[in-house]
C-alpha cells in the first residue's frame, strides 16, 4: 500500500462518479506529487479546467481533503 493510499480515503461507492472524476481519483491514489494540477491532467488526458472541477466535486464528496489543494 503507497503513501498516497493512506492520505486518500478509499471510495466505497464509485458508481456515483463521472468519468473525469474517476480518472482524477485514480490518478490521485497513484501519482506522489498531487498538488500539479497540470500533472494530473496529463496523467488523465484531460485539460485543467476538468481536472478543476473535478477535483471541486471530489472535494464537496468528501472523497479527498480540501487541504491537498488550499493553501
């Protein structure tokens, strides 16, 4: 089990998540730098602005801490 798995709770229901954030998510559990919101939408072969939102959505789930991406 990574590092990354510890921080980032492991969503029990994944059938309520589009796409862009099931991409996001998973690229999240794998990738060690997180907070590059550009990396993370190479990773996905998405744009920022998905990968934004996404991580908006994500955030309201509570499925990921919102101190990952705010200062």
């Amino acid at each position: 089990m990574s590092a990354n798995q510890d921080k980032l709770p492991l969503a029990k229901d994944l059938s309520s998540l589009s796409l862009s954030e099931l991409m996001v998510y998973n690229a999240l559990i794998k990738m060690d730098e997180r907070t590059d919101i550009s990396k993370i939408a190479k990773e996905c072969r998405l744009t920022d602005l998905q990968v934004v939102v996404a991580l908006q959505l994500l955030i309201h789930k509570n499925l990921i801490p919102s101190d990952i991406f705010l200062p």
